[in-house]
C-alpha cells in the first residue's frame, strides 16, 4: 500500500512540474538559436539589409529587399512581374500595398505585423522585455528536417518558429494572415559580421510561392526613419492643411456633443486578468446600457458573463446609477453657475476640464509623420502617424503622457471628427516617480468610432492593454475590449429628461 501510495504521489508531482519544465525549455531552445546564431554578436546589429532576386511559381523574376531598425521596425518589398507587394511596421502603424491600393492595417494584421517586427529587428533577444511570450515547444518537421516549434505570442497575435533540431538554427516562420497561413523558410546560412544570416528564402502564401536569393546582408548601415513612411501614391488629391483641419475639430465639438446627447446603445466589456508572462488568468464579461446624461454617459450593468443580474442585484444597480445620475446633474449645474458668475463679472469662464487633451495637442507635443488619405468604414479619411518629438519639454502631466506616445490618428474631414485613434506608451510612464504608479511601454490603447444615422461618429470599438506596478510591488496586468452596439436615437423633452427611444437605422458594416 506504501508503495502504491509513493507512485500516486510521484504520477502527480511528475504532472504539477512537467508545465514548469517545459517552459522552461522553451527558453533553452531560444537560447540555443541566439548561440548558433552568433551568441553576443547579435546584440550588437542594430539595423539590417538584404538585398536580392525574387523567382515567383509562374516563373515571373525579380527584386526583394528587407529592412530592419532596432526595436520594431520592419519593411519587405517584393516585385516581380504581376506581383508587387510591400509590407511594412514603422513603430506607429502597420501598412501594406498591393493591387488593392496602400492601406493602412489594423485589428489582427496589424498586431501580427508588429509582434513579426520586434521578432526580426529584435532576433529574438530580448522577448520578456517586449512581453513576448513563449509557449512550449513540440516536435515538429520542416521538409524532412526534425525540428522543435515555439509558438510566441504577444498582444492576441502569434507566430509559429520551428528550429532546427540539430544546429538549434530558425528554419521556419509561420503565421496567419488574412489571406491566409503565411510560411517562411530559411536556409543557405552565411556568416556576416559575427551573425549567421538566411542567403535563401521560401515565402508561401497560400498557392502563391516566391524563391528569393539573398545577394548582400549590410548591418548598422543608418536606414532614414522615412525609409518607413507610408509612401506616397500617385494622382492622389492634394492634403488639406493639418492644423486648420483639426482646429475645424474643435471648433465642431459643440455640435458633435449636442448630437451624442441624443443617442444610447449597448455596451459590452470583455475583461482579462494576465499573469506576467501575458497568459490568461481570469476573463469577465459584462454588458451595459449606456445612456447620455447632459454631457456624461452613465453606464447601467445588465449582465455578467451571459447572465441577467438578479432581483436584489438589479435594485442595488438601480440605486448606485439614480445616484450618480444625480451627481452629474449637481456637478453640471455647479459648473454652469460659475460659468454665468464669471460671464456676470465680465471674465472669460474657467475651463472645467484643465487635463483635457485635445487633437491640437498632438500638433504640438508630436511629430507628425506620414499624412495620407485613406478609406475607413467605406468612408474617405486623413490619417497620420505621431511619434515623440524629440528636445519637448512638458509643463505637466497631461502633456507628459502625451509625450511619450506614438501611433496614429484617422479624421473624417467633412464630418470633422476623429474616426479612430490608437497609441502605446514609448517609454514608461510613473507618477510619483514610480513609487506610486509606474505605467510600462507595453500600454497601448485603440479608439474606434462609426458613422450612425449617417450625421454623427459614436463609439464602436475600444481597447486597452495596461501593464503598471502600483506602490513598488503591486503589478497589474489587464486587456480590455469594449464593443458598442445598438444605437438609438432619444427625444429630448428638457435637459436632464429623456423621452422614449426612437429606433435608428444602423450601418450594414459591423466590426
């Protein structure tokens, strides 16, 4: 009995460690490449060439370029024939441009864009500082080779690396695309500057295959950050002044609040707690009613995870939305009043909101790149990137923030309001010198809007991925997706009353 009971307790230590030896495998198996591949050597390149000869399945020839930047930059130009294709990450924003045009990419193609970015400007050194995570290894075969296949993920977005099981070397790459599985293949190892660089590469993409042929590897060459621009398109019509397109925005926010008064919708929230790898500890769902109230929106809970709340559950709700209703309406008449002292007095009112951010902030604390027209939501936009600008000093927190973010920013320019907008800390960001707070660069956030009722852009589409420590030692980790949907237009009988909703037509177009 003794010793049935010593292999129970042997069968289930062997189960509790294996996740733990496996992942730790994980690691060994990229340490392994990064010594094959030229061990500290590869610490030191900071940007990479290649230039060579593409040969399509068709039999079509021509010319393939890549270029990297430390730390996520990435750009691939291939043209051969019929086939002209360029793809690119610019640490802002991802883009593409094929026979449908120059786009630039969101949602999945853009998040799997960059984690490919950071993978080859980042050769792997460096994954937990990027909060890429390594999932364990499985055995694998890459046309006839042994191989081990990690699978690393970041942000939703994953990539699949296969590496040989004898020289420890990357001999495949694969990914989902929106076009589906995308694979790379690796060979004809040369060594260039200490580094083992691929002289060979197989790119498939569903039925269409490209043979490329490496001629020359250049590393540390200094590549201009415009090398990463979105490139301009030819006929396209003359861009319209930035700054007085975004002052029109503000000037237009009096009527765009008047009009968001009048709507309510259904919210939904998907909420994930992560561990510090970015795995999945815990997923909540809740779904709200969202209703204007003056110029606030308070959102009531209906359900959570899929189920209605209950009786008492309800009331307590009830009670804490009539509540905060109640406290909007104090805090807005409070406002209103020192605004009419202030008119009375004959001075300019304050403003109520002194850590609001505009759009013209961007103008300000920003470098602007990459002004471009764009469709979004079958809808003409003028999108542009925005990065730090570098020798900005700020005044205070707002614009510290502000500072330290890069992405981009899509207007509609006759409605004149933001479209969509999405960025991600640069740098960390603490208050209190990190002993209260400490935000981590890993932070992004994205914005979305669509055209209701064909007058106004409302919410659609909301996401944040918080990284922070609080009081030194408390970490948060969280992702956040909100989704609004089902907008209705509201007859206002007076300020504060809301009469019952009127149905609105939607557009067909869903997220």
């Amino acid at each position: 009995m003794r010793k049935v009971r010593f292999a129970i307790l042997f069968i289930v230590a062997s189960l509790l460690v294996q996740p733990s030896t496996l992942a730790q495998s994980a690691g060994k198996v990229i340490d392994r490449y990064k010594k094959a591949t030229g061990g500290g050597a590869i610490k030191r390149i900071k940007s990479t060439r290649m230039s060579g000869t593409v040969t399509t399945s068709s039999g079509d020839t021509g010319t393939f370029s890549l270029k990297t930047a430390s730390p996520d930059r990435l750009r691939i130009d291939i043209e051969a024939g019929q086939l002209k294709v360029s793809e690119c990450y610019n640490g802002k924003s991802a883009w593409r441009l094929d026979t449908r045009g120059l786009r630039t990419l969101l949602g999945q193609e853009a998040k799997r864009l960059r984690l490919e970015a950071l993978l080859a400007a980042g050769r792997l050194v460096d994954l937990s500082r990027n909060r890429i995570l390594a999932e364990a290894p499985s055995k694998a075969t890459v046309e006839g080779r042994d191989a081990l296949r990690v699978e690393v993920v970041k942000d939703d977005a994953r990539a699949r690396l296969f590496f040989d099981a004898a020289s420890g070397m990357l001999i495949k790459q694969e990914s989902d695309t929106s076009e589906g599985a995308q694979e790379i293949f690796y060979g004809d190892h040369r060594k260039v500057d200490g580094v083992m660089e691929p002289f060979s590469l197989k790119i498939r993409n569903g039925p269409v295959e490209v043979l490329v042929t490496i001629a020359s590897v250049e590393h540390n060459r200094p590549i201009e950050a415009t090398a990463f621009h979105h490139p301009k398109v030819e006929g396209e019509r003359p861009l319209p002044e930035l700054e007085p397109l975004l002052k029109s925005l503000i000037a237009n926010q009096e009527k765009i609040d008047q009009l968001r008064e009048q709507y309510s919708c259904n919210m939904t929230e998907v909420e994930r707690k992560l561990d510090g790898s970015g795995r999945v500890k815990e997923t909540e769902t809740k779904t709200y009613e969202v209703t204007p109230v003056g110029r606030e929106f308070v959102e009531r809970l209906i359900s959570v995870d899929g189920k209605e709340l209950s009786d008492s559950e309800r009331e307590k709700e009830d009670r804490r939305v009539q509540k905060e209703v109640e406290e909007i309406i104090k805090r807005q008449e409070k406002v209103q009043q020192k605004k009419e002292k202030a008119l009375a007095r004959g001075e300019r009112p304050e403003d109520d909101d002194k850590d609001r951010v505009t759009i013209l902030d961007f103008l300000r604390i920003s470098e602007i790149t990459s002004v471009r027209r764009e469709m979004f939501r079958g809808y003409e936009v003028i999108a542009f990137d925005f990065e730090p600008r570098r020798g900005f000093k700020p005044k205070n927190r707002v614009e510290t923030v502000v500072s330290k973010l890069a992405g981009t920013v899509w207007v509609d320019e006759n409605a004149r309001q933001v479209a969509r907008l999405e960025a991600r800390l640069t740098d960390s960001f603490k208050v209190g010198g990190g002993l209260l707070a400490s935000l981590s660069p890993s932070t992004a956030f994205a914005f979305e809007q669509d055209k209701i009722g064909g007058e106004v852009w409302l919410p659609s589409f909301a996401e944040a991925n918080i990284s922070a420590r609080f009081l030194l030692f408390a970490k948060f980790n969280r992702s956040m997706v909100r989704r609004y949907n089902d907008y209705k237009k509201y007859q206002i009988d007076s300020k504060y009353e809301i009469g019952k909703p009127v149905e609105k037509n939607k557009p067909d177009e869903k997220l």
